[in-house]
C-alpha cells in the first residue's frame, strides 16, 4: 500500500518520508507525529519489505522510518538489498533491542524501541535531520569543487587544482585562496583550513583535497597534515632524524619521518 500525503511546510527542508511497517496502527501512530512536524513534506506507507523496496525505488524518499520484522522482507534485509550510494537515510522501528548492532552497522541514522513516545520520536528526527544536512552540505561543495576547478570559459577537466576552496561559514560559504594556506589538519571526519589567520572546518577528507590541490605547491607531512611548502618559513631538527616545520603563520608542524626524503628534497635540507 502507497499513501502519498502533501502537507503545506513551514520549512525549507520538504522531507519525503516513507513509514514502512505490517501493522496499521502503528504506521498511523507514526503519521500523526509527521503530521506535527513542519520539515515533512510528503509521507509514503508501505506494510512489507517488497512494498518497501518499490516505493524507495520509484519515490527516493528522503528518509524511511523502517520496521524490522515485516512479512517476506525484513527492514534489515531492505536496506541490505539497496546500493549504499543510494540508500535514504534509516530510522529502524522496532520492539526487540536484538537487532540494534546490525542496524548500526547498516548506518541506521537511529534505532527507536517501540513503544516510544513523541519525544523520543522527535529526537530521532532531529537526527535524521542532521544527518540529512550534513549530506546536502557535502554534496554541494563537492559539486562546488567541480566547477572551482575548472575555467569559465572552458569545459570541467578532471585534472585540473584548486586556486580556491569552498568552505562553509554560517549560512554562506566562504572562498579561501590556496595560496594563502598555510595548512590542512584532518580532525574528526573534516579538515581543518589554517589560512589568513584563521581556522575553519570543511567537510572533507584530506585525501579529496590532496587530489584537488596542486603537488608542486602542497605536501603531505603525516598521517593527517598537509602543508603548502611556499608557506614554510624555517625548520628545526629534534633528532634521530626528525624535523618540525615553521610556518609563517608561527605554526609548528611535525614532519613525520616517513616524509622527510620527499619534503627535505623540496625545502633544501
């Protein structure tokens, strides 16, 4: 069973929401919840895995609020059948804690204990939410860096470095010039940006930007650092053949030893 409802929204979020379980009640349950929350856009229904699956297939859905135990297909083998790069985001609903390390490991946004109340309910969806954001955010700068790296008046060439990278700042992004760089420190699932004496979070890894950035202007230094040599300003060695690097900044950075051969025979020592 589909059920499309449209709600008028007092967000710019407009989720499509697509509650599956086998038992009425509880889908109705879950909708009246939706029906309080103005982020909803749209709420799908589905009362089996199979219904389940067509419904993500055809109405990519933004977010499934999934039972575990349903007929033929359980919630845990739906999400299991879906192509990870394509997957919505997974609210599992259920009355049984057995099944929460598999859904955790199915990057289940949360695991919701039937019966919950509203508030419960209200926290997983503040979640979702999050989660959902933080998707758009990457997805955009990634499209971001796309265009960045290439010419106005030229077709996107793959192969082509950054001379600035988008990095959020509030509600707008801001435009860092590589050159003034001084530095990228991987911290936490993001990067730390050292530029014009300021530091602020991108999100991404540090291997995405060491694709985008010039080698001939940045290294890498350790494990989770990268530098823009032109921004080193001296170098101390702290013996047994370790060094720590001066950035103009004042900045001190840690060579890593595996590093020194490839970042001495660019700096001279």
């Amino acid at each position: 069973m589909i059920e499309p409802r449209d709600t008028v929204l007092s967000s710019r979020l407009a989720l499509r929401v697509l509650v599956a379980d086998d038992e009425a009640p509880a889908r109705a349950k879950v909708r009246r919840f939706l029906d309080r929350d103005p982020d909803v856009a749209v709420v799908f229904e589905a009362r089996d895995g199979t219904a389940t699956l067509s419904v993500i297939r055809h109405e990519a859905p933004d977010l499934v609020l999934l039972d575990i135990e349903m007929p033929g297909m359980s919630g845990l083998d739906v999400v299991s059948a879906l192509p990870v790069e394509t997957a919505p985001h997974v609210v599992f609903l259920t009355a049984y804690d057995t099944y929460a390390v598999r859904a955790f490991e199915l990057a289940a946004v949360d695991y919701l204990l039937k019966p919950f109340d509203a508030e419960r309910f209200a926290v997983a969806m503040t979640r979702a939410k999050r989660a959902l954001h933080t998707a758009h955010q990457q997805e955009n700068m990634s499209r971001l860096l796309t265009l960045l790296a290439a010419p106005a008046d030229k077709p996107i060439e793959a192969g082509r470095y950054l001379d600035r990278l988008p990095v959020a700042d509030g509600d707008h992004t801001v435009l860092v010039r590589v050159s003034d760089i001084e530095r990228l420190e991987a911290a936490d699932g993001a990067v730390q940006i050292h530029a014009g004496g300021q530091t602020r979070r991108a999100r991404f890894t540090l291997a995405e930007l060491e694709q985008r950035l010039d080698p001939a202007r940045f290294a890498r230094v350790g494990r989770g650092m990268i530098v823009n040599v032109d921004r080193v300003h001296a170098f101390e060695a702290v013996g047994h053949g370790d060094y720590v690097l001066i950035m103009r900044d004042k900045g001190r950075v840690r060579l890593s030893r595996r590093y020194v051969p490839s970042v001495s025979a660019r700096l001279g020592f």
